[in-house]
C-alpha cells in the first residue's frame, strides 16, 4: 500500500510539474497578444519634411499622459521645416512645439494637441531591467505601421560620452527610432534609438532617462522652419513604404 500510494503520488506529481511546464508558454503567447493590443493605440508615426514637402525623417514615438506628451527621439524632429504625428487610427497633427530634450539621450518630449483630450498612453517605468527581461517594440519600421517585434534585454551598456542604454535582441529598422520598448505589463522601459549597422544589435533609452527629462517653456522644435507652424489635422499622410521584391 505504502509504495503504491508513493508511487502514485510520483505520478500525480510529474503529471501536475508536466502541465504547469506545457501550460507556461501557452500562456504567455496567449497574453502577448493581448499586450500588443492594449498598448499599441499609444504608439504614432512621426514624419518630417523638408522645405519642398518631401519626407527626410521617418520616425515613431509613443504618448505618456493624457496631456498629450509626446516621446520620441530628438534626431527624428531636428532640422525638419516641417513635422506631423500620425495616429493609428489615421488622424494627422502637426507637430511644432517641444518641451524638453535631452541631446545625450537623443529624447525630446513634445506637444501634441489633441482636441479630444488622449485616451491612449503610455506609463514610464523609471526601474532599472533586468538582462533577460522578455520585452515587445513598437512603432513603424521602414514605415509598415504599428508593428511589433519582440525578444530580450541583452545586456545593459554605458556609451561613452552618452550615458547607460539598453541592449535589446528585439529587431528595429530605420523608422523604429523613437518607438516604445515595453515590459510584460505594458510599461515603457525604454525608447529605441539605434543599432549597429549590419548587426543585429539594438539599443535604447532607459526610462528612467525618459523620467528625468524636465519641462520648460514651450519653444519651437529644433530648426523648424517657417513652413512649421500650427496648421489644421489632415485626414491622412503619405508615409514612404519600402521596395519589397517577391523571389
């Protein structure tokens, strides 16, 4: 009797260690999903032009208050003559007034004014990752919309000169710049900023550095030019999309 009720109990105990083990990445692929769908109605595309209207930077960003305040990175707005924010659902805004930046960090924190208020956005966590952390990027590669890629906290890097960023195995392209790297519970704990040309090495911004950024007087985006000022919502935008070739 003893050794059937303990091998029975072996039984029990293998089965119920084999479920819990089978049944982890069930649920995580399951609440992914769900994840990407919450937070991706937060995340725009940033576009700026130059003087003759045609597109020089490609961009994405994300809205961390209902305010209306916008994240992205400071080189995707610098020496535009002109910037609109593309919202998932279409909305065009123009994009003329920053509040603060942070050159190092390669953060500029803007305004968008938004007539019905924002219900979408984002909360910074200013917590430090750990190497390991599973974390999901959003934004707008090459210019394909609200797409999302996913992977890992690799590694955590000072740079010199520029202070501590995040090494992310998750994949970003030109036009990922300024998008949200997220955690398992939807908190931005970075900003994508770049990579290592012909590698699959990706960095970002801490939250926390996007935390620190401090508010001041209103003032136009960096070498914004006279074609920069207030000017109505458009309905649409044309983002540049790349050349796929079919073999």
């Amino acid at each position: 009797m003893i050794k059937l009720r303990i091998g029975t109990g072996a039984v029990m105990l293998f089965l119920l260690l084999g479920g819990l083990a089978g049944g982890r990445p069930a649920r995580a692929q399951e609440r992914l999903p769900e994840l990407i769908k919450r937070v991706l109605p937060a995340v725009v595309t940033v576009v700026g032009f130059n003087t003759r209207g045609k597109v020089i930077r490609l961009g994405s960003g994300v809205f961390i208050d209902p305010a209306g305040h916008l994240i992205t990175n400071l080189h995707v707005v610098t020496g535009v003559a002109r910037a609109e924010v593309k919202l998932p659902k279409g909305q065009v805004f123009p994009l003329t007034t920053m509040v603060a930046a942070d050159e190092k960090a390669d953060l500029v924190k803007l305004m968008v004014n938004l007539p019905r208020g924002n219900d979408h956005y984002l909360t910074v966590s200013g917590a430090r990752p750990e190497v390991g952390e599973h974390v999901v990027v959003l934004g707008s590669p090459l210019g394909l919309e609200q797409t999302a890629s996913d992977g890992m906290v690799s590694a955590i890097r000072t740079i010199r000169n520029r202070g501590e960023f995040l090494q992310i195995s998750a994949p970003i392209s030109p036009g990922s710049s300024g998008g949200p790297v997220v955690n398992m519970q939807g908190q931005v704990i970075g900003i994508a900023a770049f990579q290592v040309k012909g590698q699959q090495i990706n960095f970002a911004v801490p939250g926390y550095r996007v935390l620190a950024l401090r508010d001041g007087p209103p003032r136009p985006l960096p070498g914004l030019g006279a074609a920069g000022k207030s000017l109505p919502p458009r309905p649409g935008v044309k983002v540049p999309r790349p050349h796929l070739q079919v073999p």
